[in-house]
C-alpha cells in the first residue's frame, strides 16, 4: 500500500500571506480614499466656478455694480442686500446653521435670483457637524446636530456694504465696488475651514488670518478669481492647517512670515 504525502503550508508562512495581504488592502484603501478625495475636490471646484460666473452674470445684470457683501445678524437681517446672508458663528447663531432659505430665498440672497441649487454653497469634503441645543416643545432642549448649509466666503474687498465700521472690515481704499476698480488676479470666493466661517466674507490682513482657509483636500484648499479660473492652492506653511492650535473666532491670529498668509494677503 502506498501513500501519498502532501505537504501544506507552514504556520509562518500563512502568517506571511495574511501579512502581505493586509498590505495589499491597506494600500487599495487608501488609493481609494484619495481617489474620493479627488472626487469631491473636483466638486468643491465646480461649486466655485458656478460662484464666479453668477458674480460675474450679477455684475453684468446690475450695470457693473458688485454684489453686496458685509455683515448679517440671525436669520439673514442686514442693512443693505448682499449676495447670500446668514451669521454662523459656533456660538452665537445656531439657528442660521441649517437654513438654505439665507442662500436660495431672493429676500436675503441676491444669487438667488441665480441659483436655486443650495448644494453649490457646500463643500462635500466640509463635514464637519455640529452639536447645539434648541428649545423644543414645552420649552425643553433638544440635542441638535448639523452641518453648516455653506463652506464658501467672498473676498471682504468685493462690494463691502460700509454697513458697519469697525476694526474687523476690509479698509477703505481697498474696497472694490465697481467690476473696472478689480484686478483679474484677486481672490473672490474661498473656501473656508467651518470652524472659522462666520459671516458671508472673508478677510485677511498683512499680518494675521481673519478667516483660516480650508485645508480639506489633502491639505489644499480650492479658491476661484476674478478672471474666472480656480486654483488649488497647496498651503505650505504648518501653522495654516494646524487648525487644534486657532482660536477661530477672535478672528485675528497672527502668523508671521507665514508664505500662505503672504500670498493670500498679495492675492486679496
């Protein structure tokens, strides 16, 4: 009688495939995770096209003139028109987080008239979610958790209401109010890290962030110009995405001889 041997695998050497193909997956995932990070980059780029060229068809429709942008209080109250409204400040007015009405309703956004998609207000990598108490029924507090509706600011030199004078405004001789006074270079819509998007613009100073740009695409961050085209700008100094280390809301954080400070300033 004969028998027949056949020889398995060792011990070690499954260990040795189990191994390899953790590599193998791990790297498959994360392929996959920038391949949706592209994805959604390639979204937020669009979103800011479509916001430049209805600042631009505005322009045109309103005989030069730019858009309002400035200061709102809750619930979309400013002085004069701007080009969307609402107030999201994480401590203040929670109310404004979820309301697509300050974005699409034409009696506090004057793009409205332009876009009816609240969708193009909203980065799809800005997921951050937020968690605040609203008085319910019987006046109880209920847990909410949301969103914010928009991602993108406008440049605070472009059509400044002069509603409000105060150290946090863009100054007046850099204030732009027709389409002739801009140059093709400036920044116009931004996309900023939610923690630090306030108002419905954005600011910066020679020597301090305003607003901390976004950071979300593998720590770029997606701007459009007044020419029409966008850019995504790689942030190349550490203490614009080290957003543990900002207090987002005193709204003048200081980095010197910081390069993407310097380039947003030179760009404004």
């Amino acid at each position: 009688m004969s028998y027949s041997h056949h020889k398995g695998f060792t011990l070690i050497e499954l260990l040795v495939v189990i191994m390899i193909l953790g590599i193998l997956a791990s790297l498959l995932l994360v392929s996959l995770s920038a391949a949706k990070e592209r994805g959604r980059s390639a979204y937020c780029k669009n979103n800011l096209k479509q916001l430049a060229l209805t600042w631009t068809l505005y322009i045109d429709d309103n005989d030069d003139k730019l858009p309002g942008n400035g200061y709102s209080t809750c619930g979309g109250i400013s002085p004069s028109p701007m080009w969307v409204s609402g107030y999201l400040n994480n401590g203040v007015c929670k109310s404004d987080f979820k309301n697509t009405d300050l974005l699409i309703n034409s009696q506090h956004a004057l793009f409205a008239q332009y876009i009816k998609q609240k969708e193009i207000y909203k980065c799809p990598s800005d997921r951050k979610i937020f968690s605040y108490h609203e008085s319910g029924e019987n006046e109880n507090k209920v847990l909410i958790s949301s969103m914010k509706v928009r991602s993108y600011s406008l440049n605070w030199n472009m059509g400044w209401n002069r509603d409000f004078n105060t150290w946090l405004s863009p100054k007046e001789n850099e204030i732009i109010d027709k389409i002739n006074q801009a140059k093709s270079s400036s920044i116009l819509f931004l996309d900023l890290h939610s923690e630090s998007l306030c108002w419905v613009f954005f600011g910066i100073r020679e020597d301090m962030f305003v607003m901390i740009p976004a950071a979300y695409h593998g720590k770029t961050g997606n701007i459009s110009f007044v020419d029409g085209h966008i850019e995504a700008r790689k942030w190349k100094d550490p203490r614009t995405t080290t957003y543990d280390k900002i207090s987002f809301h005193s709204h003048a954080h200081r980095s010197p001889e910081n390069r993407d400070l310097d380039w947003l300033f030179k760009n404004r």
